[in-house]
C-alpha cells in the first residue's frame, strides 16, 4: 500500500475523539469565519474561526452592533450548528479584545480555543473552560515549557498544543533572521517539544506550517506528530471568505512573490508572511499611504498599563496598518483600503479553489488529486 492510500488515525483532544487528524488554521482576518469551520467539521476535521476584528465583521453580517463577546459567541455557535468540532482561534497580540473573546468562546460551547501570536499565559485563568480544550501555539519546547509551568501554578495543563514551524502564514514566531535557519525546521523542532509534552502529561502535539499534501501529513505523523494545523489550502476553498481577488492573487503567486514582511511589516512586531505585490504592502513600501489607525485591535499597553496607540498610527514607514488592509482582503470596506495577502510558503502552488470536501478527502487519503 503506498503512502497516499493509507488512511489517518484518529485524534482525540480533551477525551473528544476527531475522525480526521486535521485541524483546520485559524485565518484571520476574517478569512476563516463559520462558513468555513462548519464545514471542515462536517468533514471530520476540526474547524477554526479567526477571533480578529470579529465584532466588526459579524455587525456588518447581521447589521446589529455586537460586541466582541457577542461575536465569538455567535460565529463559535454557528460553526457547532451542523455538526462536528470546532473552535476559535484568539490571538494574544490582539490584547484589547483577548478576554471577551475567550468567554464568548466557551460560553458558546467551542470545542478548542487554539491561541498563539505571543504566550497565552493567563488562558486558563479568565475562566473555567468546561468542555473546552485549551491549546496554546508554540514555536519552541522552551516556549512550551514557559506555558505549562505557568499553567500548572493555575492548576491546568494544555489540553494540546500546535507546534507552528517557519513555513506558516500569518505571523511567525521567529526572529527575521532565524527563520531560515536549519535548526527551526519544523522536522527539528517536532521531537524536543513532543518530548516536553510527554514531560507535561502527554498531551497530543499537533503541527503546522508547510504541510501540503497527504503524504507530508502521513510523514509528520510517522514522526510522532498527533496531527496537523493546515491553513493555506483552506484559504483557496470556495468556503473560505478571503475575496476573489484574494483568492486568485493565491492562484496566480509564484514561489517569489511570497516573502516575509518587514519594515514595513506588522505593528505586532512578529514576522508576517505575504505576497509582495499586497496593494498595502506597495503603499506602505512606497510611503503613498497617510498613516491612520481608525480601528485599534493592535494596542500597546504604555508604562501604565493604558491602551495606547498601534505603530501604525504615527508613520507606515516601519508598520503597515494591518487591520484596514487584512480587513480589506475579506470584503470589508474594500473601495476604501487596499488589502494585504498573508499566506504560507507552499501558497504558489495552489492553482485552483475547490470545495472543502474535496480538499478533506484528499487530505484524508481518499481521492488522489494530480498535484504539483
Ligand atoms: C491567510 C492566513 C491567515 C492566518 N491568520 C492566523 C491568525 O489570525 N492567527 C493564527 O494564530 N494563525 C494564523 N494563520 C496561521 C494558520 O492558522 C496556520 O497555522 C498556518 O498557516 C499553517 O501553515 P500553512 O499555511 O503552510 O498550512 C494564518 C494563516 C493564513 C494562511
């Protein structure tokens, strides 16, 4: 039997048993919202909402105002409805909304709360999650370690964890000039950190960033991997609310056009994968746009402890603003700001966008697509 016929195992999260070893990314902003998530979970995988600027994109659907608590509450229900596990992703860096965000979440029932973008040291103390599994991203057994001593002073240990190499979209958690070193491939730092979870009582690592087809899932998990964190093929599903033009500057990158943003690059401070020819990227690069901040997810706390003002607000020289452009690359407010395309390294290979069940049946080994 060749590897592209066998079929997955199982994972089981929190005493819940996933048929399909495949956690679908969370996708921020905007891009992986319930549409989505429903239906990776129908699926068999686990599906994943993206907890960013939520307030904003949910008001704008139902055209009622929500707050951020609302809006996990909602999209996190809708995505359960028809069935299947799913969650949400919540990102540390996003400060102002990180609480509200986690209570909608588990007050709706999610499956997982998936939280990296820095270290969710307080998760498990904002409040009890029930049924709800705990995983923090990583990119590093020491970052893990931090966590789960941290953890266990408040009385709980990660439910699992996601182990995100240097080959992901989004934010990186590597420094620019380590990412390409050979040491954080994500082959080198899968056994150390699988190691520090047996330490910690053996919960499932699960990894992302790079992994592409079936065979690279049934190579990781031949490794000692539980499971797998996809985000670039869900973003060229036909469920995925990234918009066409998104969706076809996907199709249409070469593996040159996608690079790691900086300066200018994210108000976050962490490495950002894009595609170059991004139109805020471009402005941004070329100084055509007038620094604003008229949405304020990416607050710094000054010497007080106060909300102050994002990076981007002052000069795009060394930030673009995020927000509007990521914002503007799922549809919201597109004949206003130009958007920025966060993708992972293997996106230029993407060369169609097909139905979510496709892509699960031959991430699960069960068609054999011709892909490059
Ligand atoms: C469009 C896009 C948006 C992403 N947004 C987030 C995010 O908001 N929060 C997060 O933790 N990870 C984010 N990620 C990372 C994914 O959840 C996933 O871990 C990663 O992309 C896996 O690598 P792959 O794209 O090579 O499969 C994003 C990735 C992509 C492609």
């Amino acid at each position: 039997m060749s590897e592209s016929e066998l079929p997955l195992p199982h994972l089981t999260i929190k005493g819940k048993r996933i048929r399909v070893p495949i956690v679908q990314g969370g996708m921020g902003v905007g891009v992986s919202l319930h549409l989505l998530a429903s239906a990776v979970a129908r699926e068999g995988g686990v599906g994943i909402v993206s907890s960013a600027c939520l307030d904003r994109l949910v008001s704008k659907r139902t055209g009622k105002k929500l707050t951020t608590y609302e809006a996990a509450y909602n999209e996190v229900s809708l995505s359960k409805a028809a069935g299947g596990y799913a969650g949400i992703n919540i990102m540390v860096a996003l400060v102002r909304d990180y609480e509200s965000s986690v209570r909608g979440a588990i007050d709706a029932g999610a499956d997982v709360i998936i939280s990296g973008a820095g270290l969710p040291l307080g998760l498990p103390s904002i409040q009890p999650p029930r049924d709800t599994a705990l995983i923090p991203i990583v990119s590093s057994a020491r970052a893990l370690e931090l966590i789960c001593k941290k953890w266990e002073k408040l009385g709980y240990r990660p439910d699992a964890t996601v182990l995100e190499g240097p080959l992901a979209g989004g934010h990186l958690g590597f420094k620019i000039d380590s990412i390409d070193l050979e040491s954080n491939t994500l082959e080198r730092l899968l056994p150390p950190v699988k190691d520090m979870a047996i330490k910690y009582g053996d919960f499932p690592v699960i990894v992302a960033g790079g992994i592409y087809t079936h065979d690279d899932i049934v190579r990781f998990l031949k490794m000692g991997a539980d499971g797998v964190q996809m985000g670039t093929r869900f973003l060229a599903t036909e469920e995925s609310s990234a918009s066409p033009l998104y969706k076809q500057a996907v199709i249409d990158a070469t593996e040159e056009d996608i690079i790691v943003a900086h300066k200018p690059g994210s108000p976050c401070g962490l490495p950002f994968r894009i595609i170059k020819q991004s139109p805020m990227y471009l402005s941004a690069l070329k100084r055509l746009r007038e620094p604003k901040c008229d949405k304020g997810y990416v607050l710094l706390k000054d010497a007080e402890g106060k909300f102050s003002r994002c990076p981007a607000k002052e000069s795009n020289e060394t930030a673009f603003c995020i927000c509007n452009g990521l914002l503007s690359s799922a549809g919201y407010n597109s004949d206003e700001e130009e958007p920025l395309y966060t993708v992972g390294t293997n996106a230029y290979r993407v060369d169609r966008i097909v139905p979510v069940k496709t892509l699960m049946d031959e991430l699960a080994g069960k068609t054999a697509l011709c892909l490059p």
